[in-house]
C-alpha cells in the first residue's frame, strides 16, 4: 500500500513540474472540441466544419464541433469559460456574444476579457442591407429618402434584439436621421423568409448567409454597413461611402480558449489554425461564402476584442438597448 501511495506521490509532483514546453510538447492528448453557439447548418458552424475538416491533417487529435445554441451564444460562451485551461476546448464565437450581450446582460456568467484567452481572429463578415429584387430602392439613400416620406412606417428586419443586425439598423437610422418599425426574428432563416414573402421590407446580414440569394436574383444589396466593400460584391458601395458615417457594422467570427490556457499550447493552436485558415482551398471556400479571412495573432486578436468591446458598448449604452 505505501508503494502504490509513493508512486501516485510521485506522478502527481511529475506533472506539477512540467514546464508549459513540455506540455505543450504533449498537446493535444485527445480530441480538441470547438463549440460553436449555434444549432447546426448555419455560417459559423459552415466555417468551423471547415476549419475542423482540414486540421486533422494539421494536429495529431481531431477537431469535433459541438454545438451549444441559446441565450445569444451566452450558453455557449459560459461552457467554454467554466473548461479546463488546456486547449482542448475552444470557442468558436460571433462578435454577439463575446462584444455585445455583456453590454446587454447584468448576470452574465462570464467576462469576455477574464475569462478567455484569444487565439485568432477567424474571418470577418460584412453586413450588407438588403431589400427584394422588385424594391424601388437602388441604394442606401434611396431607402432613407423612403423612409423620410413616410416615417416609422417600412418594416425592417433583424435577428434579434441586440444582434449586429438591429445595432446595424440603428446606427443607419441614426446617420440618415430616418426611422423604421424595427421587427426582431429569431434568427436569420424567418427574417429573410419573410423579407422574400413581402412581410418586410429591408434587413441586413451577413454577407454568408444573403450571398446565395443575391446571386439567384430574388434580393439585392443596397450596402455594404462594413469599412471595406465586399470582394464579391465589388458594385456595392459601403455606407460611408454613400455618406453615412460610423456605421460599420461588420460581424467576425474569432477562436477563443478559456483563460490561463498556457501560452505555449496557445500558440501551438494559433500556428495551426492560421495554417488552416491560409490554405488556399479553405481560402477560397471562405471568400467565395462572402467571408473575409482574417487569421492573425493572439495580441492582434486580444486588441480587437478590447476594441469591439469598447465601441458596442457604447452603441448599446446610446441606443438603450436591453436584452428582452
């Protein structure tokens, strides 16, 4: 008995003393799980199985995505925070619930800046303003001279109360001094349903979740609410560029692991998920869904999150916006 106490003794003072080296040398050790916040089959899960597909010939453990939908990506984001700090749990997460909902929740179980450790920037996502193929509106302006004739009267789309979609709705409403009846969906799938059905009027989304219908023909974009138009839509000019300012509302989609993560096994994740993100048939794949590949560093990442925090904390604050 007191030979099987000395050597479990012993292998716990061995693993104490590992160095992060050494124990970045041993990871992964099992499957690495990517949670995503939301239900299979959309833009952030479509991006995180392709990422997954190409870093099995990347890591010796495979990638799994496990997807954790609810509360705005909350449920996702507080499993993550709550994991073991050793890399093999990931957050795969949208600007919403890392920037936004800790501005728009008071008992939110984590802190974005305490509680998780930046890995790297994935994509960014332009934000465009859409209308029906058949709408008499060509342009941004076009759309708030409308509006201005008849205000608080064209109903507009978003995918929830305090999604990037209705704080890009706001900023607009703000810039052009215009105002529409604001109607919240559950998602982006009901919203552009019913955009296509007549039930509403304009919306505004990703560029990967409208670009198959842009190119069938059944929607147009009126602009482009990002600070650079869109690679695929070269045609569509940004809000600024149609004179409305401080309206970038682009949405990115970032890895994050939970903090004290150590840094080694950090950047073991960082090099392999930017080898993923820059091989040219994962490339292509992403650009050619809308998105715009990012893949940058940890400290690059960590500034943008305290950046984004900062300015939709201030929209939030301005607009009054409150979680329902």
């Amino acid at each position: 008995m007191l030979s099987r106490i000395t050597q479990f003794a012993a292998a716990l003072l061995l693993a104490a003393s590992m160095t992060p080296a050494a124990q970045a040398q041993d990871f992964p050790n099992r499957p690495i799980r990517m949670v995503i916040a939301f239900p299979p089959g959309g833009p952030t899960d479509f991006v995180g199985r392709l990422l997954a597909d190409r870093l099995k010939d990347l890591l010796p453990q495979p990638v799994l995505i496990e997807n954790k939908a609810g509360a705005n990506g909350a449920i996702g984001a507080d499993f993550v925070a709550k994991a073991e700090p050793d890399g093999h749990t990931l957050f795969l997460s949208t600007v919403g619930a890392i920037a936004i909902t800790p501005h728009m929740r008071t008992d939110l179980p984590y802190d974005t800046l305490r509680d998780f450790a930046p890995v790297t920037q994935v994509v960014r996502n332009t934000t465009l303003l859409v209308v029906r193929a058949d709408h008499p509106a060509k342009s941004a302006k076009d759309l708030a001279a409308l509006a201005k004739e008849k205000p608080g009267t064209i109903p507009f789309a978003s995918t929830g109360v305090g999604a990037t979609t209705h704080l890009a709705m706001e900023l607009y409403q703000s810039a052009a001094g215009i105002k529409f009846v604001h109607v919240p969906y559950r998602g982006a799938a009901p919203a552009l349903t019913d955009l296509l059905g007549g039930q509403v009027q304009a919306f505004f989304a990703d560029a990967t979740v409208l670009m198959p219908h842009i190119k069938g023909g059944r929607i147009k974009a009126l602009g482009a609410a990002s600070n650079q138009r869109n690679p695929l839509l070269p045609d569509v000019p940004t809000f600024a560029e149609q004179g409305y300012p401080d309206t970038d509302s682009g949405n990115w989609y970032g890895l994050l692991a939970p903090a004290k993560t150590p840094p080694t096994v950090i950047a073991r994740l960082n090099a392999a998920f930017v080898a993923a993100i820059n091989d040219p048939v994962v490339k292509d794949k992403l650009i050619q869904s809308g998105a715009v590949p990012v893949a940058n560093t940890p400290a690059e990442f960590g500034k943008v999150l305290k950046d984004e925090l900062a300015r939709w904390g201030k929209v939030v604050r301005e607009k009054g916006i409150k979680e329902p």
